[in-house]
C-alpha cells in the first residue's frame, strides 16, 4: 500500500485507490477528534497555500483557509478579476509562478467546458501539488465530505448500503455536474448500491457513467440509472437531493431553465422521506436551494445531517492537505 502523497495532484478520486483515500479518512477522523479537544496540529507549519477562485463559494473556501491555518499555514485568497488571469495571462505561466512561490495550489473553476482543462493546464506546470476544489466534472473535496460523514453515520464497510442521487429543482444558478458525478464515482467504488434520477434530459457525461458502472463491477457496487425520482428515495439509507444543470439539452441558459421549468415536482418532501429505510438520511453538499430542491422542514428535520456533513469539509480538507503538502516524498 502506497503511503507517498506528497506533491501528488488532487483532481479526481479516480487517481488515489480505496486505500489510499481511507488513509485520508482516517487521519481526516484523527484531526476531527484533535480538534474537538483544541489539541494542535502544526502540520504544514509556515507552509502556503494559494486558492484561486473563478465562482463563489463558502464552505469550501473556508474550509480550506481555516483548515490550512488550524495545521499552522497560510491561505491566499487570490480572486482571478484582480489578477493577471483576467489581462489573459495562460494557465502555464500561472501554474509556475504561483508553485515557485509556495506549497500547493487549490483552484475552483466551474465554468463548463472550461474548468477542468484549465485545472489540468495549471497541475502540468506546477511543482506544488494542485488541488481541485470543483471543477465542471469533478468535486472531489466534497465526495470525501461525503464519504466521511456516511462512514461516521453507517460503520467504515458501506458495501450494500442504499444511496439515492436525485436530480432536484431549483431556481439558483445553473449548478454544475461536478458533485453526482463524484459521487457516483466514488460512491460505487466502496460497495454501495447507487439510484441515479434525474428527468429525461439532465444526464450526466457518458464517460463518468461509463466509469462508474466499471467501478461498481470491479468493487462489487452498483448503479442503477432512471428518471423517476421515488426510485431514489425507496428503502435508501442516504439520499443526495441535488440540482444540475441541464447541459446536454442547450447551450443556452434560458433554453435549459425552460426545460428545468417543467419539473418543478422533483423535490425532497416529507412524503418522499417516508420512501427510506428507517435509518435512512437526508444529505446535501449545500447551499440548498430551500422550497425547490428541498422543504425547509426536511433539510431542518431529525434525518437531515447537512451540517455534519459541511462540518467535516474542514475535516477532510486537513487530511487532504496534510498528506498532499507535508508526508513522504
């Protein structure tokens, strides 16, 4: 089992084996407790960390300053519109400079067709690890959230357990396809027996469903896709009610929230809750979209563990860092 992290990219899971993310998660766990009793952990003392932001963002971005300042770094926050970037500066000379002058690069760009190209453009010229915090394809600071929070909820073995992903409406922005897309990925490659729902239209890509399914033939999981919602809910132990955007029906945002319009009924009530298995959870990366994608006396009930879940963003985000920044070379 390789335990060499160190200057390694963090674009997708895909790239790390099961082995090496529950490295990540039990140190994740091991930082959660240590910090639930203040005890300190200078891990990445003097160590700096650049976070480039082209979309907005709250728990990530915090996630990432507090957590590279609780490890005893520093987190710059750079915003593209005041940088070079915005002058036309490329990916290559950014990805060098910034990794000459510190330790390790996190970067969100969601724009679709664009992110995750420049992600990569930025991780081929840099010497520092680049980390990925949302991409228009993967969100894999999330996903690890995620997993956290299910192992902490169901025990560390989640072969067979329930996991609906329900496609949701909302009226916010066109969100990305970086958060199922992860989780499906993720999620099939420990065991678990996913439902995928989403109306006729809002597909994910074809080569993350692709992927997906061979993670659940190779890692005894499975994945199972339709377009209707209860589907998602029935005798689930966990379900991720979550807009996307519609990005294979139009190139046009008005033409994909037209078609959004049409299925205002895809959304997480207390009448579907009652589909779950008696120990299932209610899940969302957050922010919710309350009154579309969700009711507010769901996302604020008994089963919902939303804020354990952004809680150990924190968590996560440490280990991460940690072992990317410090660890063995």
């Amino acid at each position: 089992m390789s335990t060499f992290f160190r200057g390694r990219h963090f674009i997708t899971t895909q790239d790390f084996t099961n082995e090496e993310l529950n490295i990540m998660l039990d140190l994740a766990k091991d930082l959660k407790i240590k910090f639930s009793y203040g005890e300190q952990t200078p891990y990445l003392l003097y160590k700096t960390l650049f976070l480039m932001f082209f979309d907005q963002s709250t728990r990530t971005r915090n996630s990432m300053q507090a957590g590279i300042a609780q490890l005893g770094g520093d987190g710059i926050f750079l915003s593209p519109d005041k940088m070079q970037v915005s002058h036309g500066e490329v990916a290559k000379d950014t990805g060098v400079i910034l990794s000459r002058f510190g330790d390790g690069i996190g970067i969100r760009h969601c724009t679709y067709g664009e992110g995750n190209k420049y992600l990569n453009a930025i991780a081929k010229n840099s010497k520092a690890p680049l980390m990925n915090l949302q991409d228009d394809i993967y969100h894999p600071f999330q996903v690890m959230a995620d997993l956290m929070t299910m192992r902490e909820r169901f025990g560390n073995n989640l072969k067979g357990l329930k996991v609906g992903i329900s496609w949701g409406y909302a009226e916010s922005h066109l969100k990305p396809l970086s958060v199922p897309q992860s989780q499906i990925l993720l999620f099939t490659r420990f065991g678990m027996d996913v439902t995928l729902a989403y109306p006729k239209g809002f597909d994910l890509m074809p080569d993350i469903v692709k992927t997906a399914k061979q993670n659940a033939e190779n890692h005894g999981g499975k994945l199972n896709i339709t377009n209707n919602m209860d589907d998602a809910f029935v005798d689930a132990h966990v379900v991720f009610p979550k807009n996307w955007g519609g990005f294979f029906i139009s190139d046009k945002e008005e033409e994909i929230r037209a078609e959004q319009a049409k299925h205002k009924d895809w959304k997480c009530t207390e009448e579907k809750m009652k589909l779950l298995d008696k120990s299932g959870v209610f899940m969302h990366a957050l922010p919710a979209d309350r009154g579309n994608e969700v009711e507010d006396s769901v996302i604020d009930g008994p089963r919902s563990i939303v804020y354990d879940e952004a809680e150990n963003r924190l968590h996560t985000a440490k280990a991460i860092m940690t072992l990317l920044m410090g660890g063995r070379y």
